[in-house]
C-alpha cells in the first residue's frame, strides 16, 4: 500500500494565485474511432526521448496502420473481426488560432488474420470543426462531420453495403488541457442504413435457395423471391467517451449502445465498451554479475492495454442460445527502457530514500544525489523546476541578439531573469498556469514552500480540484482553521487522491515549510497518481472491463 505523507503545523501564512492556462500540447480527441472497436495504440515516447526532446509532452505521433478488432452483429449473433485501421490526419488544432477545420479519415480493412466468416471493409472522412473557448483558450470543443462513407460487411456469406444517403455520423467533444493532463470528454450519435439484395438473406441469416414456392404452390422459374427488392438492416447507435492523456499513463473507454433492426422484424439491442490504456511503471532490476560497477538501476516499463466488453439486453427469439456478453483484446508486447543508475546508499534509512532515488533515475531532480541535502527546506524555485520536469512541459528556447551574448526575450517576473538556471522551467510553469508571482509581482525564487501552496499547485497541475470541497466548506482536518480559504479544496482533494494525508491527530500543518525530501514524495506520489489511479478510473470504472 502506498504510504501516507503525514503532516505537522507551523504558522506561516502564504497566498498563491494559479493562472488558468497550460502549455501542454493537444492530442487528438480519440484514438481508438467511434465503432466500439479496440486498436494496438500507440506508445508512449520513452524518458530519453521526451528529455532529449528539450523536457517537451508532443502531440501525439500519427498512428501507422495497426491492428483492429471490432465485434459485428449486424446479422444477430456477435462476430469478431480482425483486421487493420488506418487514421490519417490532415492538420489539427493550430496553436495561437482560435478555430479551424482539419480532416480525419479512418480506414478498416481486411489483414492476413482476417477470417473468412466476417469482413469490414470502411472509408470514412470526416471534417473537424475546432474552436477554443473565447474565456478560456485551453478549452476546445470538436464537432465531426461525416463527408464521405463507404463500408461493406460480409458476415456468413451475406454482404451488408451501406447506403450513405440514408445514413449519418456525428461525434462532438471537448478537450480541456491542464498543465499535466489533457482532459477529453465526447459524445457520438449514429444512424447506419445496409441494403442487401434480395434472395441473398431470408433474416435467419440463411441464403435462399431457388425453386422455393411462392403463395401458389409453383416455384419461381428464375430462383428469386416474388418481392424483389433490397432487403435492409439499420444500426441507431449512441455512446459516450472519456479520454486523458499524461505524460505517464493515458487512456481512453467509450460506452456505445446499439440497436440492430432489420427489415426481416428482428431487432437486437447490445453494449460495447471498449478501452486502451498505455503507461509506464518502474521496477528495480538486479545485475547478477558481481564484478561489475553499479549493482544494478531503474528499468521504466511502457505497457500498452487494448480490450472490449459486450453485453446483448434484447435478443430476439431467433438467436436463442447466443451467448449474450463476451470479450475481446489485442496483445501488445512492453517496452523496457534502462534508467541512469543512481547511488543514494547516503539516503538508507531515510523515510523518502525511493521517492528521491525514482525522481533521480526520471531526471526530474538532476546533479549529484550527494550534495541533494533531503532535510533542507525547499525553495519555490526548486520545487516549481522539480515539478515542471515531472509534468515534462515544453522548455521555449532562450532567444539570443545577433552577437550572442545579450539575450532577449520574455521577462514576466523582475526577479527572474534569463540568466538564470531556472528561468526556462519557471515560464514553463507560469504558462502553463502553476506559478505566478507572490503579493507584488516578483516571483520570489528563494522563498521557501508551504505544504498548503505545494499541494494546491500539484493538484492544479492535474486539474482536479473538484475532487475537494467547496472553498467555503469545513474539511475534516482538526486543524481546518489554519487552511488558507483558497488552499482547502486541493487539500481535501489531494488527501483523496492519496497524496498525502493527516498525522494521527488529525492535522496536516497546511503552513509548515516543506524539506526538499518532502517536496520529492509529493512529486512523486503526483506521478504515481497519474500512472496508475487515473488509468484504472477510465478503465475499470468507466468501462467495467480490466484486462
């Protein structure tokens, strides 16, 4: 179980104010489609890659060609398709525009796993209408547009051909992007109109044979029914969808009911649910040589998880004895990158000795472990830089005058000029809304943090504050008349996030000055949090499905 921060109480008193802006970069508001299929997704970029990368979060990469699964009644009774999809994005949204329009088209398709009882065979393109909100420019609402759809089914021999004319698409979501995670939440609408020829489908699944008599006791000459004609089996789909993306786990489930009715007068009714998460877990592994340097390091695990739960409510009395839920999933393989190894043997016995040896290993806390000093109170700038690492923001280069040695560029705070070592993370983190200046309008770098201030920037950075009371509430902390009004609602909500927590007495000392060892713990449970709560809230409890 994880441990618990414990707190003790001093009598400091500090106010902060949080702009209402990140610079994380967007993603794209799905990554699996809108059909209750699953994909093999993408991973996330290594620690190397993102620190090489100048500390960046990047939009996500454009998806090659993957696998796909998806689970088709379109004929009443489940079968799972295996094959391949395909996005291709035409742009997206454009940083500094308010608005735009971008394509995205998904493409499904047989692969050499394709079995021959069931094919899907879809193009769709749609436009995608972006806008930021006029008051708040992190905050973009999506609407997709159906301009072109064309998709085959072959379930059992009968082939299923859309007609778009009759049929429409609509997907609408909105991003909100947080310093650390990129919240998405979206809604799809559905309606799916398949023509089959007649004689090809009696509506028990079965074809037609020739020669069958029609009313008057003679077959039909040609083999065919008398009411020549299309027979024709609609979708009506509705679902919802949650997705975020972090830099240390991301996920993303979709609840999607359907209703199959065709013309036969059967109908069917089920749910599909569907989830992908990607993240990244750490695990210490041993050298077994014994004459060798370093006894052995961190090793980071990215995992990627891709599966589907369905549920059949309405089966009609012509497919009794269907098995009415079920599951699929795609296996993917992890990728293990080797982490620096990190000597904090200094640090044994010491109750944060893990936290600060991960944040070393994550380069997060960077020097040499050594001159880290643990019990030392930490500045606001060292942990606004710690903490800017972790949620890997974008550093913007230092600008430079043509003869290199004046600089030019942004100075937001007097106090914090472009000569120093930390003026990079600190605008990152002023941009992306966790640190803004104290009383006047100096940031005051060597200052040192309270657990009050500490806790509400941590709990901003992840944008979930609603977690925690309202502001004016009492918490349930014994010394609730010490909390800063601004600062009780994250501390509630860190408290249930498990963050941190209240001694055996109750207190949480929210105006005690914090060590640089208990500035990494919070550092790092805030990782852990976003490694591994927020991937199972989208997961398990969205979709009720754990792989």
């Amino acid at each position: 179980m994880r441990k618990i921060l414990t707190c003790v109480i001093t009598t400091v008193v500090f106010v902060i104010s949080l702009l209402a802006m990140g610079t994380s970069a967007m993603a794209y508001p799905s990554e699996l489609g809108f059909w209750g299929g699953i994909t093999s997704g993408t991973r996330l970029p290594k620690a190397t890659e993102i620190i090489t990368a100048n500390a960046g979060r990047q939009t996500r990469p454009e998806p090659e060609t993957g696998e796909y699964k998806e689970v088709v009644f379109i004929n009443g009774v489940p079968k799972e398709f295996v094959g391949q999809m395909t996005v291709t994005r035409g742009g997206g949204v454009v940083e500094g525009q308010d608005s735009g329009i971008y394509t995205e088209s998904y493409l499904v398709e047989e692969s050499a796993a394709t079995t021959e009882d069931i094919t899907i065979d879809r193009d769709i393109v749609f436009n995608v209408t972006w806008m930021r909100k006029p008051d708040n420019k992190k905050q973009i609402v999506y609407n997709y547009a159906v301009t072109a759809w064309n998709e085959t089914i072959v379930a059992d021999g009968n082939t299923y051909d859309l007609d778009p004319a009759q049929s429409y698409f609509e997907v609408t979501a909105i991003e909100d992007i947080k310093a650390g995670v990129n919240y998405v939440s979206g809604s799809q609408s559905m309606l799916a109109v398949y023509l089959t020829q007649a004689g090809q489908e009696d509506g028990d699944g079965q074809e037609d044979g020739g020669g069958q008599e029609d009313g008057d006791g003679q077959g039909d000459e040609d083999g065919q029914e008398d009411n020549a004609g299309p027979a024709m089996t609609t979708l009506t789909r509705n679902g919802e969808y949650y997705r975020y993306e972090s830099p240390w786990s991301k996920a993303e489930g979709h609840r999607i009911s359907t209703r199959v009715m065709n013309s036969a007068g059967w109908q069917l009714s089920y749910e599909v649910r569907p989830s992908i998460s990607a993240y990244k877990t750490l695990r210490y592994k041993d050298n077994e040589p014994q004459a060798i340097s370093f006894p052995g390091n961190l090793q980071e695990v990215l995992q990627v998880e891709s599966g589907l739960a369905y549920d059949i409510y309405d089966l009609p009395q012509l497919f009794y004895g269907t098995p009415v839920y079920g599951q699929a999933n795609i296996e993917t393989i992890s990728v293990f990158e080797n982490l620096y190894p990190q000597n904090v043997s200094f640090l044994d016995g010491h109750w944060a000795q893990e936290d600060i040896r991960r944040l070393f290993a994550l380069g997060v806390l960077d020097g040499n472990p050594v001159m880290f000093q643990p019990d030392q109170a930490m500045t606001r700038s060292q942990f606004i830089v710690a903490l800017a690492k972790a949620l890997r923001l974008t550093l913007e280069p230092l600008p430079a005058s043509r003869n290199r040695r004046v600089f030019v560029g942004e100075i937001t705070f007097p106090d914090v000029g472009m000569e120093r070592p930390d003026y990079q993370h600190i605008m990152a983190a002023y941009r992306a809304g966790i640190a803004q200046g104290k009383g006047s309008s100096n940031f005051n770098p060597d200052d040192l943090v309270t657990l009050e201030e500490a806790i509400h920037t941590i709990v901003q950075s992840i944008g979930l504050l609603d977690l925690g009371l309202d502001p004016t509430n009492m918490t349930r902390f014994a010394d609730d008349d010490v909390i800063s009004g601004w600062a009780k609602q994250a501390m509630y909500a860190a408290t249930r996030m498990g963050i941190f927590g209240p001694d055996e007495n109750g207190n949480i000392g929210p105006q005690q000055q914090i060590t640089k060892a208990f500035g990494a713990a919070l550092i790092n449970r805030m990782i852990e949090y976003m490694r591994t709560d927020l991937k199972r809230d989208y997961t398990e409890h969205i979709v009720h499905f754990a792989n």
